[in-house]
C-alpha cells in the first residue's frame, strides 16, 4: 500500500511531530510511506511558543518536503496536485485543532478528486479544549472529506459518535514515545539538575491553562511542610508565565520549584523524566496526553487528575493515582500517599507490564484493518 501522511514533521517540534515519525517507521515495515509537512504550520501571530522549529537533533528523521501553507488557500490545490500525482492509497492526517479544518479538507477533498485515495484522520480531539469561533464549522468541512478515523480515546470516541455518527473507525490506544533515549540514573540526574530533595515530580510539556499548574503549585504548598519535596516544571508557557511566578513566591515555593520554561530537545527528555520519581497531569480539562507515553517510557509512575481518557490509561492504584479535577486537596493527598506508601517501586514495575499494551504496531495494524473493512 502507497501512503502519504500531511502534517507536522522535522524540523518542526512537538509531539506530533514526533508521533509523525513514529507512525511512518512503524507503517514502513510493510508499506511505501511519504510524508509532506508544513513550510507554514502557524502564522507568528497566533503562535504563543518561541519557535515553532525543533532544536535538537532530528532522531534520524527521512527529510520531507515542506509543502503546505496552513494559512493561504492559493497553496492547497498546488500539494493536492502533488498528491495525485504520487496517486497514494491512502492520505493520512492528524487532527488536533479546528484551525487546521480548512486546510485538510480542501487538500483531502482535491486529492480524492478522480483518484482512488482515501482519507484517515487520527484525532486526537474533535473538539479542543479551548474552543474558538469556527470550531465546528472547520471540523465539519473537514469530515466531510473523511473516509476512516482512529481515536485514542473512549472520551474522544464518545466524541466522534455524537458529532459525525457515521464515522468508520478504530479506537487504539496512544502509543508509547520511544524516541528520547535511555532512561538514566536517577540520581545523576538529579544531581546534573541540581535538585536534592528526597522526592521529585515532574511537570512536563507546554503550560496552559487548562493544564492545571496552579492546582499542583496549592498542593505542593500543602506538602512542603510533610516531605522534602521538589517540583520541575519543563515546558514552554503558552499562558501568562508570570501569574505562575507569582503564586510560587505568594505559597513561599521558591526552594520547592524549578522551572525549565522553554522547550526541550529530544536528546535532553530523558534527564528530566530519569530525575523524578513521578509525573503529575492535573489538568482540569483533556480528552488525552502523550505525556503518559513518555512517562511510560520511562517507567515512571503518573498521578492524573480523572478527566477525559487520562483515567483509561492511569490505572488507578496500580500504575499511579487518578484523582478529582480542581481539588488541591486530593491532589496532595494522593502524592502524600504515593511517597508514604513507598510505591515508586511497585508501580514501576506495573508500567514495564501495561506498556506492552501500547505499541505502534497496534496503531498499524488498526490502520490496516481499516483499509480492508
């Protein structure tokens, strides 16, 4: 089977672009895969990041041509054109965000017309979290288009059913990132970062509101007093840093907290999931979150908040805790228990069992599925 995936890929950032890579790799043990990806993927203006291009190394990535505009419509008839003329089975596209709507679809559409490609869509929401004015007219248009879907998720799956009934897909759980390297000594890590509190979480990925940071910064005031604790906080803020910085000094945080506030390379991930003993999701709202892939990757237990599909993948008490959205409270008792308990080690060894369960070659093999139902 000939297959195209659109979308974000080296040298642009992220963890769909990673995702990009992964899927190809995994799809290319039985089938011809290109990728064309984005010489526009945002207009500056309504990018809230520093870059939209990856720093660090490309993971040996295949080059790809950087084709489409996501912004001028003039350039979407012109990469349909280039579709067809490489005349795929099947187009794929990952869907995250409305604002891409208009896009994909004019380019799915064009690409279909006289030819026997189909479209899939992989989506990770199908309506976002923070919902703008055009959302479901752009989604629309784009589904139209759509021949399959893959959801990650029984949240965005309810999704799906109830705006597009007639959907046909597949429900298969995120795959695990195994791109960042080895995991490292814990304690070295620690060291290289400069922390030496007994007891380390993470915070990983870009910081939004919906997130949930100024839930995990209450409880860690709660906590300061009962363990020697410390919080990493790593990513980019696409939210107002300073409101941020300005609570950690009004809760008296300052020797608790560090904050990376940039993104990170992909040779880089793995210091700062080795140096911790836990990741903290305390997002107030979500359908789902490659940072437990990475966390699993890494074997490292996840305390997650129960919204969207976070509770399907953290198995309660097993693989960490799933607790109340918007409640501090929970939220430090739930780490208290975790350290008091001295759970690192058995839910460490939980994770290396439920990992298995999310491979790319499920993902394939979905795909496959599809294409032949």
């Amino acid at each position: 089977m000939k297959i195209i995936i659109v979308g974000t890929y080296y040298p642009l950032r992220g963890g769909i672009a990673h995702y990009n890579a992964l899927l190809a790799s995994e799809l290319r043990k039985k089938h011809f895969v290109d990728i064309i990806t984005f010489k526009r993927q945002y207009p500056k203006l309504l990018f809230p990041g520093k870059t939209q291009q990856e720093t660090g190394p490309s993971n040996n990535a295949v080059p790809a041509p950087e084709l489409v505009d996501s912004i001028n419509p003039m350039n979407w008839p012109g990469v349909a054109r280039e579709i067809r003329r490489r005349n795929p089975d099947l187009l794929i596209f990952k869907f995250w965000l409305p604002f891409f709507g208009p896009c994909f679809g004019t380019i799915a559409k064009l690409a279909k017309r006289k030819a026997h490609t189909k479209v899939l869509f992989i989506c990770d929401n199908v309506i976002p979290h923070e919902h703008r004015p055009g959302d479901i007219l752009f989604t629309k248009y784009a589904f139209r288009q759509v021949d399959y879907f893959v959801v990650q998720s029984d949240a965005v799956e309810r999704d799906l059913q109830a705006f597009w009934p007639a959907a046909r897909y597949r429900k298969v759980p995120h795959p695990v990132y195994n791109i960042f390297g080895d995991i490292l000594n814990k304690q070295e890590s620690r060291n290289a970062l400069g922390i030496h509190a007994q007891h380390v979480l993470l915070f990983f990925g870009y910081v939004r509101a919906y997130k949930g940071l100024h839930i995990l910064l209450e409880a860690m005031a709660r906590l300061k007093h009962i363990l020697d604790i410390h919080l990493l906080v790593v990513g980019e803020f696409y939210d107002d840093e300073k409101k941020y910085r300005t609570q950690i000094q009004e809760l008296a945080l300052e020797q608790h907290v560090t904050i990376h506030a940039d993104y990170v390379p992909n040779d880089q991930v793995s210091l700062y999931f080795s140096a911790a003993d836990a990741v903290v999701l305390p997002y107030v709202d979500a359908t789902q979150s490659g940072i437990v892939q990475i966390a699993y990757n890494f074997e490292k237990p996840v305390i997650a908040t129960r919204v969207g599909g976070l509770g399907e993948v953290v198995l309660d008490n097993i693989t960490g805790f799933v607790v109340p959205p918007n409640d501090p409270r929970e939220l430090a008792d739930s780490i208290l228990r975790f350290f008091s308990g001295n759970r690192v080690e058995e839910f460490t060894l939980n994770i290396r069992q439920e990992k298995g369960k999310y491979t790319w070659e499920a993902m394939g093999n979905a795909i496959e599925s599809l294409m032949s139902s």
